[in-house]
C-alpha cells in the first residue's frame, strides 16, 4: 500500500463516465490522487493545471484521438507521461503491442481489468516517474554547475568516482568535469539496478567499448565518452516489469515488445542533453539492438545509419550476454561466445555486426576474455 507515502495523483483518461467513476474511487480507495478526465481536451487542461502529473492511466480508443497519439502529442510537447493503457477489446493486436513498447507504455489492461494487475502497472509506471524526474533534477545541477566547475584532473576524476561506485570504470584519458562524474556514477547506479544483480555486466560492457574503440584508431577521449556512455545501454529497463526481467523462459510475442520498449525507453530518459557523454548514451540507448544488416529494432536501421557508438556496443553487449549465466539461458565459455559472433547460431549471426568492429574483434578477442574473466565474480 502506498499510505506510507504522499498520494501519487494519477491522471485518468476515460471516455466512459461510468468506468471513469469506477476508476476514481478504486484508485482513492488504492491511495492513489485521482484526476478524472472524460477526454483529450480535458487531459490536456489538466497537465497545463497540473505540471506535476507523471503517471496515467489512459483509454486507448478516445473520441477525438487515440491513447497513443495523445501520448505522441505530449511527447512532442516535451510532456513525459508514465502511462498505463486500457482497451475495451478482447485482444490486442500486434500493432497495439508495438505501439505500446515504442512508447514505453508499461501495460495494456483489457477491461473489465485485474485489479491486481492494475496496481503493479502503476506502481511500475510511478517508480518509472520517480527516476525520470530524479535524472531530470540531475540534469538540471549538471547545466546550472558545469558553467562554474572546474576541469579535474585525471587522478582527481578518478577517485571521485571510486568515492561514489568503487567498482566504477576507470578513466584513464581525457577529463570530466565534477558535475558530470557525479551524473554519470548516479545514472550508472540507476542501470546497476536492472543489470545481473552485481552491475557487473554494464561496467564490462564499458570497459570492451573502449577497447574495442582503441583498437579501431577513433580518438582516446572519444573512446573514454563512448565507454562511459555505453554503461547505460539498458538504462531503460527500468521501465521493464520485473516479471519479464526475471522470467526464467523464452518471452512470448507481447512480452518480447514490451521488453523491446526498453530502447526508448532509455532514450526518452537521456536525451536532451548538451553534454557528450550524454547525448552518446542517448543514441547507445536507442540503437544498440539494430543489425548492421537493418534486422533489429526499434528502427530497422542499416549499416552506417546506426550511430558508430551504438554499433560498437552491440557487438560488445552480444559478447558479455553471451558469457553470462541469465534466467532463460546457460552461460557460454569464450570460444563459444567466439564462434556464435563470428559465425552465427541461428539467433545471432555475423551479419549483425559491423564487419569492420567485427574484424577488431577477433584480432583482440583475448583481452575481452580477461575482461570477463577477471570481472565476473565482482
């Protein structure tokens, strides 16, 4: 029960009066600030009353426009809704799953709903709230301090950020400012939460772009932001059901899309930056499961549209999932892992990759070995 807590306000979407009235004084009852809206137009006044408002609960077939493209209208408008979506209908096609996972939408629930299953949605969608505003309110210190900051030195960069995550990737070129080490380690801290239970798998997966990136020719500094960056990968997934994290089986079809929101979901929550190292971990976020060959998603992308940042974290996310022990598969040893990158398995193949990061890979695939050797008990 959330009575320990100041009522989360909640804004409900509902055409139905009969079923927006039930909605209300379940959601009073649940502890929850209901905001009753029977349509856009007064959704819409209640967000410019209400700025506040991160969470709703909103029909997908409104009068004047679907729940999506008010959620697409919103966005547009620089309005982040956590929202949970309601149907009427006895199923809900591919289509609607798919919009859902492109927005983040963390449930369609089929009337009349599961109780149950309702209350977990929206406690999914306010804990997604509470870190979206709190990288906000991160953000924010970051733009207002980095003005004034000065540069740190490496060492000092270095010990400032074992200070906050003593297992924390370390720098060993360029700078960061103060500002931006905080920010960094806070949001690493945010991805630790939906990792392997140890984190260590997305301060690998830092540590190999970085590697990898050295052994293609790009820029040291480049390097070191594109490794910081590529740590919140899966920053996203804090918008995934834990259900679906730890589901110890294949997910089904609408599982998987939800599970795929995590992307923009990730996206959503760090672009809007001016800062590098965060704006790459925003276009990481958003493309590291696009296929060189334009089979992945959420964009179809091909070859060199996507980002050389995401492309380079995919290949080096393959590698540590396939090393890792996770609910639904075994872990591979390194030649394995090897084998299945360079010559496919029927799930993965080359054709995934950039040949020529692939090429980088094979000829420094030892040092990965290490890497995960020596980190995976951390």
């Amino acid at each position: 029960m959330r009575s320990l807590f100041a009522p989360v306000a909640v804004l409900v979407i509902e055409d139905d009066p009969n079923v927006g009235e039930f909605l209300r004084d379940f959601l009073q009852e649940s502890s929850y600030t209901p905001i009753l809206c029977h349509g856009v137009r007064q959704a819409l006044d209640a967000l410019s009353a209400n700025p506040d408002i991160r969470v709703g609960l909103v029909d997908i077939h409104l009068t004047s426009m679907t729940g999506f493209d008010l959620l697409e209208h919103l966005k547009a408008q620089g309005t982040a809704l956590e929202a949970v979506m309601m149907t009427g209908r006895s199923s809900c096609t591919p289509d609607l799953w798919r919009q859902a996972g492109e927005l983040g939408v963390h449930d369609i629930l089929q009337k009349p709903m599961d109780h149950g299953r309702l209350l977990a949605a929206l406690v999914r969608a306010v804990r997604a709230a509470e870190q979206r505003q709190r990288i906000t309110s991160l953000q924010n210190r970051l733009d207002q301090q980095a003005r004034s900051v000065t540069r740190l030195s490496v060492s000092a960069a270095m010990a400032e950020a074992r200070t906050m995550m003593p297992a924390a990737m370390p720098l060993e070129q360029g700078e960061l400012s103060q500002a931006e080490s905080i920010l960094l380690e806070r949001l690493v801290a945010c991805a630790r939460l939906r990792d392997d239970g140890t984190g260590a798998h997305c301060q690998r997966v830092g540590r190999y772009v970085r590697l990898l990136a050295d052994e293609t020719g790009l820029p040291p500094v480049l390097g070191e932001q594109m490794g910081w960056a590529a740590m919140l990968h899966d920053l996203g997934k804090i918008g995934v059901p834990d259900r679906l994290i730890n589901k110890p089986g294949l997910l089904n079809p609408e599982e998987m899309i939800i599970m795929r929101g995590h992307a923009a979901i990730g996206h959503g929550l760090l672009e809007g930056t001016q800062h590098p190292v965060l704006q790459l971990a925003a276009e990481i976020a958003l493309g590291h499961h696009e296929h060189f060959d334009g089979s992945g998603y959420p964009q179809g992308l091909r070859g060199e549209d996507i980002p050389l940042s995401a492309r380079l974290t995919a290949l080096c996310d393959v590698y540590d999932a396939l090393r890792m022990q996770r609910p639904y598969k075994a872990r591979l040893d390194h030649q394995a892992a090897l084998r299945v990158l360079l010559q496919g398995d029927g799930y993965s193949c080359p054709q995934h990759f950039d040949p020529v990061l692939l090429a980088a890979f094979a000829r420094i695939e030892q040092q990965f070995a290490r890497i995960f050797d020596h980190d995976e008990d951390l």
